[in-house]
C-alpha cells in the first residue's frame, strides 16, 4: 500500500510579523484619526501580508490595536493571542520601542537581546521600526514616537514554553525571522531531506554538507565553495536521521554545519536536536572547558551558563575548547551510523566566524 501523503499545511505568521501590523495600524489611525479596515506589511520573506485588527482603541494621547495571531496548523502556544501595540507621540525625536504587559524580558546573556531588554528579536525589531518610520516619512510627520507591545496573557502562555529556563522573565518573545510560521510536518521534512540527498547522488557528490539551517547553510557555502549546491543537505534537527541516509546513499563524506545551540546536543551524543529533544548539558560543556584548560573560574562560569552559545562565548579565548567541541560532534556522528563515513563538523558563532573544526572517521 503506498503511503498518504501529507496533507498540505496551512502556513501562519509570526508574532513579530504580527507586532509590526500592529504598530503600523495604531500609528496610521494616531496620524489619520480613521482606523483602517486593514493594514498591509512587507515581510522578510519578501512578500507583502493584509492584517484586519482585533480591535483599535483611541485615547487622550495614543492608540492601541490589536492583531490575533493565526499561526496556520503550526501547534504554536501564540495561536489565537492577540498582539498589541500602542503608540504614542513624544517629545524626544525617534522611534522608541519597548515591551509591555505579557512580553517577556531577557536577564541573563547569551540571548538575541541583552540582559534588561524586552524580548523583541532582532529582525521583529527592524521590522517595527522600518514600518513605522516609513508611515512617519510618508505623512511627513517629523515627530518621535513611542512603541510597546504587549501580549494579554502572555504571562501566562510564556509557562507552555522554555523562556524562564533561558532567562526571559515575565512574558512571550516577539520572534521571527521571515515573518511566517510554516508548519513543521516530520514526515514531509525527512523525506526533502532524503530527496536532497538523492538529487546529490545524481549529481556526482561523494561528500555533502549537512546543515541545521539557512543562516549554518550560508556561512558553510562560503568555507566549502568547491562544493556545488546541489551538496547542500539542510538537515534541520534531523542529524542521526541524515547522516544514516547519507550512508545508505553511499556518500562518502559528511561535513556537519551549525551552531553551538544545537551542536551542543550532538557533541553529547544526542541526534534528534529540537528545542525539545534533550536539554544541553552545561555539566557537559563545563568538562570539555576543563579538558581544554580553562581556568576554574571559567570552567564554574561555563557550568552556569544560560545557553551553549553563552558558554562558547565565556571560552572564546581558548580555541581548544572548540576544537574539542567538534570532535566530539564526529565522533559521535560516525559511531551514530556504525562507521564507514568520514564526518568533519564545522562550528561556527551566531554571527558567521568558524569557531573550530574536526574531523574523525573509523
């Protein structure tokens, strides 16, 4: 009997995609005094999107809308929250962007914000500000304004997810980096991911470059350029599952690419590396920081760190740490398929430069 195939997932869009609509909508009906029907945004994802308000609310000196969030069929705890932004003239020139009711905010490093910041990502950030100021810019409005966003009961949607554990107290994160929540389907991930390993093989590729995502991607593009595209695997959280399929294929080679949040869980031998998978183990991390000679102080901070990629950055001067890092990633990626592949992992910081490497095979 063949298999089903799954049924085509409805995509969503981001709580940040979600914040910047609402913020353009308050501010247009600050500057009109209509509300509008709807409000239209473009995303990073290159595509414009039509948001209609949950509510808009006028005050003596601000606005606030609302936008509901459909995240499509993604399981997201956001589903259905609405995202507020309230927006007000100031005095002081520029755009001034902060988190209110039910947005969480960082306390410990090693986060896409700083410690004391609301936790408003960095594209959803630019996304708000870019919309904003092009409204001011538009209706010639040489004036500052502020912006919060907020989330009713997002205090309380924040307990369903792993913020306090990170760091970000009191609230949801304003996320997203395309501005659509594509649904996440395993069965239609691993077969593109076996699909592209096929497309490889017909290409004449002995060796491929499996990576975590696009950002992994793009900066192992730029460090293996002899490789065509078509050696480009992105495996997602999928690394057991790609490096046994890579075998099977008969590749010869794997290079592993990707970061320390997720390469953290491979270094300890964990092959399935979602969020929810397995926790990193800072005790673990703690024990490559004093093989690679650390101080104990520095060993005690690594022990105590808030995220792996906090803990790359306490090590940063020592480059045996990374290195062993990533033998540890070979290692285990090699006993992970009982050998017969030789596997070199690639680590690199969030922002692009190559931490270290290794290579290992049996």
């Amino acid at each position: 009997m063949k298999p089903v195939p799954d049924k085509p997932l409805r995509t969503g869009y981001t709580t940040g995609a979600c914040a910047t609509a609402a913020a353009k909508l308050a501010l247009q009906t600050l500057i009109t005094g209509t509300s509008p029907e709807s409000v239209s945004i473009y995303l990073p994802a290159k595509q414009w999107a039509v948001f209609s308000p949950e509510f808009v609310e006028r005050k003596e000196n601000s606005v606030k809308a609302g936008i509901k969030k459909d995240a499509g069929d993604d399981p997201d705890v956001t589903h259905g929250a609405v995202i507020c932004a309230e927006v007000a003239w100031t005095d002081e020139l520029g755009i001034h962007l902060d988190g209110g009711e039910g947005v969480g905010r960082a306390t410990k490093p090693g986060l896409d914000v700083e410690p004391g910041e609301a936790a408003i990502n960095p594209v959803p950030r630019r996304m708000i500000t870019e919309a904003v100021n092009a409204l001011l810019l538009e209706n010639g409005a040489g004036r500052g304004v502020s912006v919060v966003i907020s989330i009713p009961g997002g205090e309380e949607l924040a307990e369903k997810t792993l913020n306090a554990r990170l760091g970000i107290i009191g609230g949801l994160s304003i996320l997203g980096t395309s501005g659509i929540v594509r649904p996440f389907s395993t069965s239609a991930f691993r077969a593109s991911i076996v699909k592209a390993i096929e497309v490889a093989v017909a290409s004449g590729c002995k060796h491929v470059a499996a990576t975590t995502g696009g950002r992994s991607e793009k900066f192992a593009m730029q460090h293996l350029s002899h490789l065509p595209e078509e050696a480009f695997i992105e495996m997602g959280d999928f690394v057991g599952f790609t490096l046994k399929h890579c075998k099977r294929l008969g590749i010869e080679k794997v290079t592993l690419a990707g970061m320390p949040g997720k390469f953290s869980k491979v270094a300890q031998g964990v092959m399935m590396v979602h969020s929810k998978s397995a926790p990193v183990d800072m005790n673990f991390l703690a024990d490559m920081a004093k093989e690679a000679g650390a101080a104990e102080a520095e060993i005690e901070a690594v022990r105590e760190a808030n995220t792996a990629t906090h803990a790359a950055d306490i090590m940063a001067g020592y480059p045996d740490f990374f290195t062993i890092f990533c033998r540890n990633c070979s290692e285990n990626a090699v006993r992970e398929v009982r050998g017969g592949l030789v596997v070199d992992t690639l680590l690199f910081a969030m922002k692009g430069p190559l931490l270290g490497k290794a290579e290992y095979s049996e």
